[in-house]
C-alpha cells in the first residue's frame, strides 16, 4: 500500500513535470520567490535500505543480513545562507526490517536449533539530521545539489534495556546511533511547488551492538564492532 501511494505521487509529479520542466519557460510564480526567503518548510517520504558492517574478534565465516525495503517520512526546515548554501533540519520516523543469519560454524560445541541461525531485527528509529545543501546556479527550472552533514537517531525497537538477550531470542541494539551523511539530488520548480527527488547514504559512527551475558556468545561473541549503513531515496516538496 505504502509503494502504490508513493507510486501514484510520482505518476503525479512527473505529468506536471512534462508540462512544465521540459520547456524553455523558467517557471515565473511564487515559486520563484522560495529560494530568498531564510526560512522555509516541506515534507517527505520516501524508501530506505538499511544493513549493518560487521568487524569480527575471529576469522569465522560473515553474518549475512538480509535486507528489506522500508518506509519513512518527515518535515523539513530550511535556512537559507545564500544563493548556493542553505542548512537543513530534516527530522524523520524510518520503519525498517534486517535478517541476521549466522553461520553454524558460530555454533560449534553448542547445540542448536535451526530458527537460533536466524535474528529479525526490526528497527523504528526517529532520526534527525543537520546538512549542508550546496547548490548549483538554477538553470531554467533545475537546480541540482550535493548534501552531507551529521545526524543522530533514537531506535525505539532497540531492545537495549530489555533483561532477555540472544539466549532468550531477543537481539539488542543501542538506543542512540550516530551517523554520518552525504548525498545528491535536485530542485525541480513546478508551478505551484518545489518538488526534489535525491539519494543518500548514511553511515554509523559508534558501535551498535549490546553484548549478550555470555562473553562467549554465538551471536554476538565475535562481533568487535556492529554498525549501520544504508541508502535513502527522499521526495521532497517545498
């Protein structure tokens, strides 16, 4: 349901997109004026791929993750330093589902059932992140841009203060995550709306994994270091 809504708003966007992008008309409304006012607002939606970088304490085989696609959403402030630089604050809900699947080699002399090779780590995270958007000139009714900056989320499914962990079925992450992120995309200027497709990647800074009891834990024994990084597909309109 989520894809066939974003899917009809794409189908939307880009009829108004054939009307009006590409001619050599520069839109002339109160569009235009978006891009000198210091403070602006908007909303997106858009997908994410979430997956996680392992180091290892031993040279056993690699966990796989298993991805899945999700869903996010979010607002935007926008304050404007000059004609190629402006700072946002875009803070978002991102819904996300990865699969761990453990080698059995991770088991050895433990016995073990085929669902304990497995761990759904499901993943809500209220992510806030300060950028940088450097833009080009706009050049008719485009006007691309790279962005990077720093962010921080806060994983509600993060199951950090729970008691139970991996012997009991319960995979831990921390709470907090630091992120670096840099991306690209561009303004497109339609009649009534700035609309902005662009793509980003993020990328942990701090350790996300909660150790289980057991030092010598089949499932997080020989992690030394567990952190996120995924891909963001952002529409935006402003």
């Amino acid at each position: 349901m989520k894809r066939i809504v974003l899917i009809l708003i794409i189908l939307f966007v880009f009829q108004d997109l054939s009307a009006q992008m590409f001619t050599k008309e520069r839109v002339t409304n109160s569009v235009d004026n978006i891009d000198k006012k210091f403070l602006t607002w908007g909303y997106f939606i858009g997908f994410n791929q979430y997956d996680f970088n392992f180091d290892y304490n031993q040279n056993l085989e690699d966990i796989q993750v298993e991805t899945a696609g999700g869903f996010h959403l979010g607002l935007i402030g926008d304050m404007r330093i000059n004609d190629y630089l402006n700072l946002r604050l875009e803070p978002g809900v991102f819904f996300t589902t990865r699969t761990l699947q453990y080698d059995e080699s991770y088991f050895n002399g433990v016995e073990f059932n085929d669902s304990d090779l497995f761990r759904e780590v499901k993943s809500t995270y209220v992510h806030i992140p300060l950028l940088l958007k450097v833009s080009t000139k706009r050049i008719n009714n485009f006007k691309p841009f790279v962005i990077g900056g720093i962010s921080t989320a806060l994983n509600l499914s993060s199951n950090q203060d729970n008691p139970n962990d991996n012997s009991s079925g319960e995979f831990r992450m921390t709470k907090n995550s630091y992120f670096y992120e840099i991306g690209f995309g561009i303004d497109l200027y339609l009649l009534y709306f700035k609309f902005t497709p662009s793509i980003r990647g993020i990328f942990a800074i701090n350790d996300e994994n909660i150790r289980d009891a057991d030092p010598n834990s089949p499932w997080t024994g020989n992690i030394s270091k567990m952190q996120t990084r995924g891909l963001f597909i952002n529409l935006t309109f402003q």
